[in-house]
C-alpha cells in the first residue's frame, strides 16, 4: 500500500511529457483561442453569434478577400486559426482554462469573454501567464479600474458597461420625455451585470433629468429563473411608465412572451439596454416602439451604415448564417481586427519583420483603428480600454424588409458618454460626468 | 491494528515528499491542477469524516465558499496577502460556521442532513450573488499571495504555493488521520451503527457527530483557501452554487472511505479526468463526467479505495492461513 | 396593503405555486414510493419542454387548429413519461434500491449530467419559441389588472392533476398497492404486490408529471440549455417543505412558496432570491419530516 | 452495607395505560435481585425510568445517596448505574475486539480527553483480560454480526460492564438463549459479575434461573410490585403465583422438586 502513491506519481509525469509533445507541431500558422458560450443559457443569445462572426471575419482575414484597408492576407502575413472552447463553468473553470490555453496549448493570443464574471476572473491570470487577451464583449468597468490598474497583456476593445447606460439616460431624457413624467422603474436580473447597470443608469439620469424621480423599490429578479408574472403585475401596478431593463437571452425571451400575453408593451415603454440580439431574432413578435441598445455601432444599428467593411460583412453573414450578424457578431469580429490591425502596424513599424508579442502590443496601446462600422479608440486606462460612439433608437417592425429596423437613431458620441482617461467611471458619473463633450 | 496505523503515516509522508519532488519539474498548467486537487481533496476529507458515520452533505460547498471568501474578504478590505494569516482565518470562520450549524444539524441524520446543508448552501449562493460588497456574481480578485517577509513573482509564487499548500494539507491529513484513530474518531462508526448503545456507554451520538461536522466545516475551509490562493479569484457560481457541492460528493464517492490519502488522489483523478474531458469534446463533457460517476457508482460504491482493501486483504488473508498452515 | 393588492399577490402568489406544484408533483410521486429524490426530474421537465416547443414550431406552421396545442403537449408529455421513465428506472435504478439514499440520488444526479448532454445533442444550443398558446386563451382582468388566461390555465391544471392523483390513489386499486409501497415495501411485497411493477409505473408517471410541467411550461419561456438545472432545486424544496412523498404536502408547500415568493416581489423585491431556501431551511429545522408526512418514532 | 439505589413513589402512564404507580426500592451493595412479572407489568419501563432513558411522571430516585432523576443517560451511565438490553445493542459490523475496544475508550477518557489513541496496546490487553472472564475470548476478531446468540448476549453485557458499575441492570440476559446454554451463560455471568463484586438486578423470566441465582424476587404486576422478598418466600406468596407464576407450575415444582426447567406452566 506504501507505494500506491509513488505509482500514481509516476503515472502523471508520464502524461504530462505527452500533452508537451502534442503542442509543439504547428508552428507556422497563429493559434486564436476564442472562448464564447457554447453551452447554457447564453449560448444563443452571445454564444453562437459571436462564433459565426470570428469565423466569417478570420474567412476573408485567412483568404485576404476584407476590404481595405484590410485586405492583406493573415496576421502580419501568417493566417490565424481560431480554437473556440466553452466559457461555462464559472471563473475557476476559465481561470483553469486560460492556464492550460497559456502554458499547455500555448496559443498566440485570446480573443473573446462575454460575461463580466469571467472577465473579473481571468483579467490578473492573463497578466501573470503573459498572454496577450483582447476582451470582446464583457462590461464591467472593474477590469481596468480595480482588477488591472497597469495592463500590459489584457486590451478591451468594446466600451464598458457605463457608456450603455449613459446613452440610454440621455436618449431617454431627450426623447421620451412625456413617458417619464411619472418617472422610472427598473426591472434587471440579480447578478453582477444587472446590479451595475442599474445604478449607471440611475445615477446617469440624476444628472441629465434630476427632476424625473425612480421608483422606491426596483425588481431583481433571479437570473435565469424564467417566471416573471408576479414582476409582472409589480410593474402594472407602478405608475412609472418607463422601464430600464438589462434583461437579456432566454430571460428577456420569456419576459417578453409573458409581458405580450398581457399587453404591457402597450402600457410601458422599455429601454432593454442589451436587448438587440433577442430583438433582432424575434423580429416581428418582437413589440415595436421599445428602446433597444448595442453599446455601440453593432447589429441593428450598424444595418444602414455605408462602408465597404460594413457592407461585406452584413453580406457574407447573412448568405453564410442565414440572419443578420447581432452585437456580438461584431463585437467578436472587432476584436481580431483589432488583433490584425496590431500585427500589421508592428510588422511595419520594424521592417517588416514578424513582430514580437511586446511589438504587438506596443502598437494596440492607444491606438485608433477603423472597425467595421465606427472607429474605436483605445483611450482610457492608459490606451487599454476602447471607447466607441453609442447609438439609440426605437425599434420597429419593417414589412418589406421583413427584419426588425430602428427609428428617431440619436448618436452619442464616443466622448459624450464615456469618462476621460484615468476618471472612474462611477466617480465620474457621481461627479455630473464632469468633461463629457456631447453634441 | 497497529501495524496498519504507521502505514498511512509513512503512505502520506512519501505523499508529501513525491508532490514537493514533482514541483520541480512540473509544468505551470499541472502544476494548478495539482493545487486544486489538495484543495478539493480537503473538502472531500471532511465528506470523508461524515460518511463513516454514514452522514453525506450536499451542501459543502458552504464551508468552501466561506474559506474562500474570507481570504479574498481579507486580502481586499484589509489588504494583508499573508498566506498564514488569511488560511488560519479561512479555517477559523468556516469552522466557527460549521460549529454554530452544527447545534441545529447533529439531530438530523440521512437525506434530512443532506438536504438541510443543501439549503443552508443555497442561501450563501444567494447571499453572495446579492451583496455588491461582497462582489456579486463577478466576485472578487485576490492580489499575490506573500508568504510573511517573501513575496515572490509570477511562477516563483505559485511554486512557493504549491509547497505551502503541500506541506499545511499533509499537516491536515495527519491531524484527521490522528483523529479518526483516536476513540472520538473510531466512534464514527458507533454512531451509524447504534446510537442508543453509545448513550448508555457514557457519550452522547450528537456531540460525536457535532465534532465530526465541525471538523469537516475546518477542512473545507481549509481546501476553499487554498483555491481563492490558487485561482485567485472567487465567485459565488464556483465556490458556492449546488453544482459544486455535487462535484465534492462525486470525489468523496470516487475515493471512498478507506483512507485519508484516498480524497486527494480521487481529486486529481476528477481533476484530470474533467481537464481531458473538456480539451477532447467540449460539447459533451457533462455527459463524461456524469457516465464516469455512473461507472462509479453501479460497480465501485466504496470507491477507489476499496480496490486498494481488496488487494491489500486478499494479502493479509493469505498471511493466515500460512500462519495456521505452519501452526498445524 | 389595501386589498387590491392582497388579490394581486394571491393571483400572482397562486400562478407560481400552480407552476410549483406542477414541477414538484412528479417527483413527490417517485419519493414517496421509490424514497428516492430524484435528480433527473430536472432533465424530464427540460425533455417536455424542448419536445413540445419544437412539435408546435412545426404544428402552427402547418397551421393546424389551434386548440390542438394542448393536444400535442399531453402526447409529448406521454410520450417521455414512457420512454424516459422505463429507461431511467430500469436502465439505473433498478440496480440500485438495495443502497442507501444518498447513492441513489447520486446517482440520479450522474444520470441528470449525462441526459443535459443528450439534450444538447439532439436539440443543439438555440433557442426554441413557441408562444402561440400564450396568447391563444387572451386576457382576463382581475383587480383591474390584466392577466393572461393562460398562467390562469395552470392553476386549473394543477388543480386537476391534484384531484387526479388524489382520485387515483384513494380510489383505484392500484392507488391502493401504491399507498402499500409507501409505507412499507416489504410488507407489501409479503402480501402478493409486485413492488418492481408498481415502482416502474409510478416512475413512468412521475416522469409523465415532470415532463407534463416542461410541456406547459414551453409556451411561456424560451427553451434553451439550463432550463432543467434551475427546477430541480425548487423541485427539492418543495418536496422537502411539503414533506417527502406527501401529494398534499407538495401542493400546500407550493402554495406557501408561491404565495411567500409574490409577497416578497410586490413588497421587498430584494428578498426575492432568498424566500424558498429560507422557508425550506426552517421547515426542516421545526419539522424535519416536512408537513405533511408522519413523524417516525425511533425504535430500540 | 450502604444502599446502591433508592427508589420512591416512581409514577409513569402513557395515557390510560399506568407502566408504574407508587414503587418504592432500596438496594443494597452486593444483592443480587431479580425482577419478574407477566409481560407489559412495567419490568422494562422501571429499568428505562432509572436508567434516565424514560423520565417519570412523579417520584425521586436516588443512586449512591445522589438524585439521579432527570439526568441523561450518558450521566448516570458515568456514574456507575449501566445497564445490558433484552436485543443485544452491539456495533454489528465491528469485531468483539473493537466493540470492547471503543467501550474501554470512552470508559478510560484519558488525559487527552478523548482524543488520545484508541488503539494502545496496554488498553488491548486489558480488553483481553476482560473477554476471558466473560470466556467470548476466542470470539475476538469474529465481527459482531457473525456471533451466536449466546455469545452476542455475553458481548453485550461484557460491554456493560466494562465501567466497573457499581449496580448492574440485565435485561431478559437469557432470551432467545437454548435451553442446553441457559445455565451455562448464567454460570460465566454470575462467576464474572461477582469477581467484580457488582450488585445485579435482572429481569428474567425463567423461574429456573430465578430460584438458581437470585437472591431477591421483586414481582411486577400492572405497573405496581406486589411482592418483595427473598427468592424461596417470594415463591410460595399467592400474589405472585396468581398473577406472575401461574398456579400449574407451583404443583408440578412441589412434585419433582428437581427443578430441572420442564415445567409446563412457566408464565411468560
């Protein structure tokens, strides 16, 4: 029995040596772990479409066919193979993960993170395992303002979660003006994300319509808990008639059934801050005249916006997936842009030589690049964290077109609704959003 | 009976000294999978100790949770990274937990005892989803752990982990190992046989089992801070949630009761059995875990450790009957 | 608390218990005969519901009658009850009624784990949305407020159910045997009962129950992966408030929560996360055996 | 001669069905007593009563001069009150070594408390010692499951005793014994109860083993003792023939007057 233990040992040495081996082959071609949602409750909503837009992006990257000033083949001229696997689990799992993409399969670089949580959890390994990760779509503002105060490793290339609300309270307080006379109520989902978006948007609109009062208590439903008819008849009850929600995927699916089946899309205007990607899927079920927001030019907003990157990507995504590309389709698309962008500019900057990961990165730093249908310019957190322009309107059901449109679009300029650089987001908004240049 | 005792002893000694030899050449990426494995192992001792007295909890991930937030609750508000001084308050608080529940818990025995840490579980769950002091679902980043005075740099920390963690989990081993041989410790099986006997031999069941659940609240807490240090950040959907408490019943059942050794080995082998899982098929690594503890359970319900009994007193047997053959 | 809203909360309170009770029933049928707590009653639901949205996908674009809807979702509830439950009981845990409890709710939880996956495998991960039923039975208003008749219709189904199973236990003669198999099962093995037949079919009709609650439930929610992890917990408390094996001890469990959870959202939302862990924690404190279910003294 | 247990005025009904009304015992040091009665006559009920398992209606009992009445089990066991059980109540899946074993362990609490080793060496020996006087030695790693009745009920009362009790109270120690084995159980009984020097009261219902080994009959009838008395006098009292004896078995014993147990009247 004394020994059972030294044979275990010995046993894993064995398969350690093996898994080594294994990942020293295919040194030619870049290696992209894309971690998305590929199982769960947000594999549809995010999951799926954010998959389909890193496949069809890295297509026309690989096959060089991307319009300028895209259009040479690959990254700094090697193609890029992307390695999706599932951000399930939880944040030990993806912190695991992100150790075995780092040191075991040892990939070039991680584009992607959807939910805040992982964000939090991976953004210091990241740094620790020197991996250079571009974060697609998670919003917290913690990344860069708690978790990783000097980042040299982790880039967001998507403005964080304190742009989407704040373009939500200057639409609303622009356009929905009769709507809030009896004030807002909030209805988002117990977790991190609803939590914070609320007390965004609330504190977004102490500033822009101090007059306009929110309701004494707000609903947090659990999240994913899918019965809604007591939050229901709370919100039927209040008088308020403009409801901020972050509701998204299967739980936004199944409020927006039940709420249908007792028309209280007629009595209420909703302002579903990340609602596009289940509103687009519904289309015509989807009720028409609520607020729908993208945290930037994506999706339904980015239909009717005229450039030749747009209009590639609109097309080959639609003929390849058979439905248009949703916010994060683009979002993910964004971030190996951003990937390619870096690599190219390194290349250039030292002679054409493949650049280094330091190179690589030197060259996002900061940097302003042309995405595929707006500009990003990583301006905050010292050049780390993007700001993009945000865009709101009400949705509407277009009849020839058979797809659900938007209408009364406000732009909100990139520097209007994010803080200027080294101000904390919740600081700033406390603050009146001191700097804050708006048209 | 004697005999067998040094033998864990010296099994866990060997243990130890193999896992610190191992540090050296192992790569960073295993080198977490071992950590997580003491960690996990830990919590699934404590099953250990509650499953002899025929106890299971579906809840533990109560005691994990708690010893990895009050590491990660320290590090943030009062800033100290200390690896002793925030594992010994880990330890501390989920074992004062484990003490208070247990007044109210001791009187409950089968599903009722698993079910009611279940409930006590969930509403943590809930408690830490909810308080955005706490971290909500997000949770909390931990900073570098220092070791008093040392505070080594990226892979030299984890190294320095790994062996802290070796060295205090083999100390943990020990103490239980210690206990389940001393009289309080052999009367887990008096409580699952006859409680009645062991009132009138002068010893009430439910302090016996009281001790037993506060021992296993330690060590659960134990195992969550030595995670919160490994991973480095906690969240209420991997420390807290039902899932992850099933996951701890799954190594305790995959080990089996036989020895304190045995968690720790059945952790690294779910540890490394999820890993290969997740990398080979992605979409359905559910379905290979739950197959595995299928196999686990229709074929080997005392665990992996029994195949280990089975060998060892098919040996001792054979001893006997030499022993007789030359008596006769 | 003026009284329209006392009206409101016990509608809303009635709703989620219906849903409750139609999530729970199942399982409180296979605990109290089998003593098992059965983990993939999760998976049964989530089966009921991926079955019956992708059937009236496939029926309302045919554009057949409209009330057949109900129709489709009692023969896809049948149909998983059948197939499902034999599979279930007598590929698993027909091995396993020799060992103690907590092996075999383990292992219902091995088997929830596996069946999650076979879901993925044949339905994928997109989402499956079927709302036409809802708005089928339109509205009502009660306490001038407007309410869809068809979670109204849950209460209604619950409430049959309830009277079936009560009708069928206190009635039949197999109601009888399975009375027999509750309380004792070795003693009713000893008078003649083929306990293996009685607990294959009151497995096959717990799974009916759990897959008849997903089938019910599909309209109003959009089907997708993790669907079932979520009912399974509140299936537990249920059963464990109710009193484990109880029917009506899982209908007055389901009330309490039910009613208790829309309390909580119309007066302190915040409590919302916390109400049915909490009533189970100190139903189990003040009465461990739940509710309903007779206390059993301590024999020596 | 100091008096072990004082018993006054005990009540205990469990509603309409009085278990015992107004008994009043005193044991002295080194007695032997048994206690007889029909089924349901309070036998048992009056041992749980004083051994804390039962708490009674009305009435003080009083152990080495102390009130015990209202303590746990577990503290009056500590004192030296212990007691065996008409179902052997043993840890079936442990040898008779271990049984004996966690006995001597709780029994010796040591100076680590209870958290010293169980398994000494010295403690092994004296287990040793203590199964040869109760002759279950050879019984030693036999799990418990796997013993004989007989020796299953020697292991019971061995662990019983094992603190040295001052009074000793034995449930029915021959139930479910062989007629063949009866005498020779109570024979390695009484020799290891009285190198113990520890007073005994059983409850039997052999009257075989009454008149062989008791020294002081206490009949039960109805919850209430009708007779107290030596064994030869409680014999012959028509209180106890009448509801406990039975009057056939009193004609068969006056005839053969062998009293070699054949008697057909035996009550109970």
């Amino acid at each position: 029995m004394k020994h059972v233990k030294g044979r275990a040992a010995v046993l894993l040495a064995s398969v350690a040596s093996v898994a080594l081996i294994a990942t020293a082959a295919s040194a030619q071609t870049l290696k992209i772990a894309v971690p998305t949602f590929l199982t769960g409750g947000s594999a549809p909503a995010f999951g799926i479409p954010a998959k389909n837009g890193v496949e069809l992006i890295l297509k026309g990257i690989n096959e060089g066919t991307l319009p300028a000033p895209y259009n040479s083949v690959g990254l700094a001229g090697r193609k890029a193979e992307p390695l999706f696997y599932d951000e399930m689990g939880g944040g030990t799992k993806q912190v695991t993960e992100l150790r075995n993409k780092a040191q075991k399969e040892k990939v070039d670089m991680i584009v992607g993170y959807i939910s805040s949580g992982t964000c939090a959890a991976v953004a210091r390994v990241a740094e620790e395992v020197k991996l250079l990760t571009i974060m697609t779509v998670c919003g917290t503002p913690r990344v860069f303002e708690e978790l990783v105060k000097e980042p040299k490793y982790v880039f967001r290339t998507v403005a964080h979660g304190t742009g989407n609300n704040t373009g939500a309270a200057h639409y609303a307080a622009k356009m929905l003006k009769d709507e809030l006379k009896d004030g807002y109520i909030g209805l988002n989902q117990n977790y991190a994300w609803g939590q914070d978006s609320w007390r965004d948007f609330n504190l977004a609109m102490g500033e822009i319509a101090p007059d306009v009062k929110p309701a004494k208590k707000q609903q947090f439903p659990k999240l994913f808990s899918g019965q809604y008819g007591s939050e229901i008849s709370a919100l039927l009850r209040a008088k308020q008639k403009v409801v901020h929600s972050s509701f998204w995927g299967g739980d936004l699916e199944a409020f927006l059934a039940q709420g249908t089946a007792r028309g209280l899309f007629k009595r209420k205007t909703f302002i579903f801050t990340v609602g596009e990607t289940v509103a687009y899927r519904l289309g015509k079920k989807f009720p028409s005249g609520q607020l729908v927001g993208t945290r930037g030019p994506y999706g339904i907003y980015a239909v009717g916006i005229d450039t030749p990157l747009n209009n590639w990507f609109q097309k080959n995504y639609r003929e390849i997936y058979k439905e248009p590309p949703s916010q994060p389709s683009y979002q993910y698309a964004q971030g190996v842009l951003a990937a390619k962008y870096a690599y190219d500019k390194a290349m250039k900057d030292n002679g054409g030589k493949f650049p280094t990961t330091d190179q690589v990165i030197a060259a996002l730093r900061g940097a302003t690049f042309t995405s595929i249908a707006g500009t990003v310019e990583m301006a905050l957190s010292h050049g780390h964290q993007a700001i993009t322009e945000d865009r709101w309107g009400l949705t509407a059901y277009d009849e020839e077109k058979g797809e659900l449109v938007v209408k009364d679009v406000l732009v909100l300029g990139a520097k209007c609704v994010n803080p200027p650089d080294g101000v904390e987001s919740v600081p700033w908004l406390k603050g009146g959003m001191k700097g804050a240049k708006c048209g | 009976m004697t005999k067998y005792m040094d033998r864990t002893t010296w099994a866990l000694t060997i243990g130890l000294v193999l896992l610190i030899v191992v540090n050296f050449f192992v790569p960073e990426w295993f080198r977490s999978i071992l950590l997580l494995s003491l960690a996990r192992g830990s919590v699934a001792l404590g099953l250990l100790v509650l499953w002899r007295c025929g106890l299971i909890s579906f809840g533990h991930a109560l005691f994990y949770g708690f010893g990895a937030y009050t590491v990660a609750l320290i590090v943030k508000y009062l800033g100290i990274t200390d690896a002793f001084f925030t594992i010994a308050c880990g330890v501390v608080v989920a074992g004062g937990l484990a003490w208070m529940l247990g007044f109210l818990l001791r009187r409950y025995r089968g599903i009722f005892f698993a079910l009611l840490n279940l409930a006590f579980s969930m509403i943590l769950y809930g408690v830490l989803a909810k308080l955005e002091s706490l971290g909500s679902t997000d949770g909390i980043s931990l900073e570098r752990t220092t070791f008093l005075w040392y505070a080594p740099e990226g892979a030299a920390n984890k190294f320095a982990l790994f062996i802290f963690a070796a060295i205090l989990t083999w100390g943990v081993a020990l103490a239980v190992h210690h206990y389940l041989r001393s009289t309080l410790g052999y009367m887990t099986t008096a409580v699952r046989e006859n409680e009645i006997r062991l009132e009138f031999l002068g010893y009430s069941a439910e302090r016996a089992i009281h001790v037993k659940y506060t021992i296993s609240g330690l060590v659960g807490g134990f195992g969550g801070a030595i995670a919160a240090m490994t991973i480095g950040h906690v969240d209420p959907d991997s420390m807290a949630y039902w899932p992850i408490s099933g996951d701890f019943v799954f190594i305790a059942i995959l080990s089996g009761t036989g020895n304190v050794g045995a968690p720790f080995i059945g952790a690294l082998i779910y540890e490394l059995i999820r890993t290969y899982a997740f990398d080979q098929f992605p979409e359905i690594w559910q379905l290979i875990m739950g197959g595995t503890l299928l196999l686990i359970v229709m074929f080997l319900p005392n665990g992996l450790w029994s195949l280990v009994d089975r060998w060892s007193k098919r040996r001792t047997g054979r001893d006997r009957l030499e022993a007789e053959r030359e008596k006769a | 608390m003026d009284s329209q809203l006392l009206v409101i909360i016990l509608i809303d309170g009635l709703v989620y218990a219906s849903y409750l009770f139609m999530v729970s029933v199942g399982l409180t049928v296979i605990c109290g005969v089998q003593k098992i707590l059965n983990v993939t009653h999760g998976a049964l639901y989530a089966f009921g519901a991926y079955l019956t949205a992708t059937l009236l996908i496939v029926y309302f674009e045919a554009g057949w009658p409209q009330f057949g809807a109900f129709f489709v979702m009692l023969v896809s509830a049948i149909f998983l009850g059948i197939v499902l439950g034999v599979i279930i009981e007598r590929g698993l845990l027909k091995h396993l009624y020799h060992e103690d409890e907590h092996i075999v709710v383990l292992a219902t939880f091995a088997a929830f784990l596996v069946l999650e996956d076979v879901l993925l495998l044949i339905w994928g991960t997109d989402a499956y949305i079927a709302a036409e039923p809802l708005m089928l039975l339109g509205q009502t208003d009660i306490a001038e407020l407007p309410f869809d008749n068809y979670s109204l219709s849950m209460v209604l189904l619950s409430a049959v159910v309830c009277v079936i199973l009560w009708y069928g236990l206190r009635r039949t003669t197999f109601g009888k045997m399975l009375l027999a198999v509750i309380y004792d099962r070795e003693l009713s093995q000893a008078m003649g009962i083929n306990v293996t037949k009685v607990f294959l079919l009151t497995f096959i009709v717990g799974s009916f129950l759990g897959a008849l609650g997903g089938a019910y439930q599909a309209p109003a929610i959009s089907v997708q992966p993790g669907i079932g992890v979520e009912v399974i917990v509140l299936a537990f408390a249920v059963v464990v408030i109710g009193g484990m094996g109880s029917i009506p001890g899982a209908l007055i469990g389901s009330l309490v929560v039910g009613i208790a959870r829309a309390a909580a959202v119309h007066m302190e939302p915040v409590l919302e996360l916390f109400v049915i862990y909490m009533i189970m924690a100190f139903v189990l404190i003040v009465r461990p055996q739940g509710l309903f279910a007779p206390a059993k003294p301590r024999k020596i | 001669m100091s008096v072990v247990l004082n018993v006054q005025g005990l009540e205990k009904s469990f509603g309409a069905v009085v278990a015992a009304h107004d008994i009043n015992v005193t044991i002295e040091e080194g007695e032997t007593v048994g206690v007889i009665g029909a089924n349901g006559a309070g036998k048992t009920t009056f041992v749980n009563m004083v051994t804390g398992y039962l708490e009674p209606s009305a009435g003080a009992i009083e152990f080495m001069g102390r009130d015990i009445r209202g303590r746990s089990v577990r503290q009056i066991t500590r004192l030296g009150l212990c007691r065996s059980f008409q179902v052997p109540q043993v840890f079936l899946s442990e040898s008779v070594f271990d049984n004996l074993m966690i006995c001597f362990g709780i029994a010796e609490r040591d100076g680590l408390g209870l958290l010293g080793a169980l398994m000494r060496s010295d403690r092994g020996d004296r287990v040793d010692r203590h199964l040869a006087r109760y002759q279950i030695a050879d019984y030693r790693d036999v799990a418990a499951s796997a013993l004989p009745q007989g020796v299953r009920k020697l292991l019971d009362i061995s662990m019983a005793t094992v603190r040295k009790p001052k009074l000793l109270m034995l449930d029915e120690p021959t139930s479910g014994i062989s007629a063949e084995e009866k005498f020779g159980i109570m024979d390695i009984l009484m020799q290891a109860l009285k190198e113990e020097e520890t007073t005994v009261l059983f409850i039997e219902h052999d009257m075989e083993i009454v008149e062989r080994y008791v020294s002081r009959v206490l009949a039960f009838s109805q919850g209430e003792i009708i007779c107290d008395a030596p064994t030869e006098q409680a014999m012959v009292d028509p209180l106890v023939q009448e509801y406990v004896i039975g009057k056939e078995y009193h004609r068969a014993r006056s005839g053969d007057g062998s009293g070699n147990g054949a008697g057909e009247g035996e009550a109970g």
